[in-house]
C-alpha cells in the first residue's frame, strides 16, 4: 500500500519485485487480458518505451496473452510499469533476437541445433571467440536403471539404453526480447520438448524442458559436454557447496552444478554453470555434465530382498 499508483483507467500498472540483493535484468511474464493492438504501449515510470514481446497465454481462454519484457530493477527494490492498451503514440519499435530455424544470437552468445539430433552442436562465447562446448549439448540420455527408489550400493548410472530422436526442430518465437526454437523428440512410448530462448540483453541461455515418460527401469539425463580443460566440479549444497570428484559419481545438487577450469585453446580461466529448478541430482564426469531429469523405479525395498522384474 505504500506504492502510490494513482488511479488510471487507461493505464495497467505491474509493478516488479527485486528480491535479490543485487541489481538483477529480470525477464517479466504477465498474464493478460483483452487483445493487444497496434496502440499498445509499455512505459516505465517516467514514461519511456520499454521493449516487450507478446507470447502464447499458457491458458485455453480466448482473449489472453502473456506480456514478455525484461525489467532492469534495484536491489530488493521495486519498479513500477505500465501497460497502455490504445495509446494515441505509438509504440517505438526494436530489432528482434537474431533467429533461424536452427541457430540463435545475441551480443554475446551464437547457438546452433544440429537438427539430426536436436541437440545444441556450438555455443560460441562471442567474447572470447570460441565454442564452449566438447559435443552435443542439451543431449537427452536414456540410463538403464533397475534399482529400487533408493538405489542400495549404486554409485554412478552410466549404462546408456538409447537416446531421444528429434522430430521437430522449428523457431518458435522471434522478437525484441527473445527468440525461442522448440526441439521436440521422441523415445519408445515417449516424448520430449526443448525450448531453447536467447535473450536481447541477458549473458545466459534458458531450455525448458517437458517430458511425457512412459518407460520402465529407466532414468533421463540431460548432458553438457563442456570445452574446458583441467576441470574441477562443484554442485550447491544447502547454505554452501561442494566440490565433486569428477568421476561420474552420482551427486546430490541443488539450484546449480559447475565446470570451471581453462577453456579449450584460449589459456584464459572459464566455467559453464547449469542451473535448474526442480531437480537434486547430476553426475560429472570430467568436463561432462549430466543433469538428472527423472527416474521410473519400481517400489523401494531392502536388500537381500530382490524385487519381482515384472512389477
């Protein structure tokens, strides 16, 4: 209530929050109703264009899109924007994300997906001139995995039963913002989605993933092949982090997992850190990154029981 946002019919006001205690570029979604026109504006607080994009709604309703734009906020401070449906100036226009069916590039990273894999084959770091990547990325593994839900005296899972195969590869999106191309890829009974989205003015790539799994004694993994020389790995921990072995171990992570060391033929120190939302679990096996997406085991039990193999 402290927020003095005076009363506007014409005007929506979205007010963004910082909760970090750093000056941070957030990407903004919002929810949205009624149609956006060729009068629709986006201003900050003093009234200036801001740059935005329209997106699918994530809702079946007709009438709703979701508003796109990035917002440049204060440490664990706040700004104020404002949406103006039909506005007697009109909106200033931006170049979009620089975008093709397979590739994508910003000021400081150019990526291209292979479409025989759907994986990312190059990610060059356009600041140092070099691809930071050691294979295909973004891979999605298929692991034999016959353990219970606890997995009794299993240390690593390496034992590849197959991988998912593309069947689509198409630019999504294109826009000021951000330019998204959708991979999606199939294995047995099931299927996978890739969003890869490169911003305008964000140093980092974002991948959404949805997977519909139908398998048994299975496990998914999504691996990062990285260019980096004499690597050390480290996972976040809770309140800290550890460093990993690098052997291929299984290893508890939280929000992060990294390889940090010397990028391939540069001499210079570099690392590439996978962040993620939902997930607790990776193996890194020298400058390689497998991130644990899912698991289908059967039921857990104790050993010297063995489980029933048709359960």
């Amino acid at each position: 209530w402290n927020i003095n946002i005076p009363f506007n019919e014409a005007r929506l006001p979205i007010v963004v929050f910082n909760p970090h205690s750093w000056p941070a570029c957030l990407e903004v979604q919002q929810q949205m109703g009624g149609a956006p026109n060729a009068g629709s504006r986006l201003v900050d607080e003093a009234g200036q264009d801001v740059a935005f994009q329209i997106v699918q709604s994530e809702t079946a309703c007709n009438g709703r899109f979701r508003l796109d734009f990035l917002a440049e906020l204060p440490a664990l401070g706040y700004r104020t924007f404002y949406w103006i449906l039909n506005s007697s100036q009109p909106a200033l226009s931006y170049p979009a994300v620089t975008a093709s069916e397979t590739h994508l590039e910003n000021g400081r990273f150019r990526l291209e997906i292979d479409p025989a894999s759907g994986c990312i084959s190059v990610l060059v770091d356009k600041k140092y001139g070099k691809n930071i990547l050691a294979g295909l990325a973004a891979n999605p593994v298929v692991i034999e995995d016959t353990s219970d839900t606890w997995s009794h005296a299993v240390i690593k899972f390496d034992r590849v039963a197959g991988r998912f195969s593309p069947t689509s590869v198409r630019l999504l999106e294109q826009g000021p913002v951000k330019s998204v191309i959708r991979v999606e890829y199939s294995y047995q009974k099931s299927s996978l989605t890739q969003d890869f989205a490169l911003f305008s003015k964000l140093d980092r790539i974002d991948v959404h993933v949805t997977v519909d799994w139908h398998e048994r004694h299975k496990m998914l993994k999504i691996r990062f092949p990285t260019a980096i020389d004499h690597p050390q790995a480290a996972t976040e921990t809770a309140y800290s982090f550890m460093v990993c072995k690098g052997n291929g171990d299984e290893e508890p992570c939280q929000a992060w997992m990294d390889v940090s060391g010397i990028l391939h033929g540069t001499g210079m120190p570099y690392g590439v850190s996978i962040l993620n939302d939902a997930k607790y679990s990776c193996d890194i096996q020298g400058c390689d990154a497998g991130l644990t997406v899912l698991r289908s085991p059967i039921y857990a039990h104790h050993t010297p029981y063995e489980p029933d193999d048709k359960m």
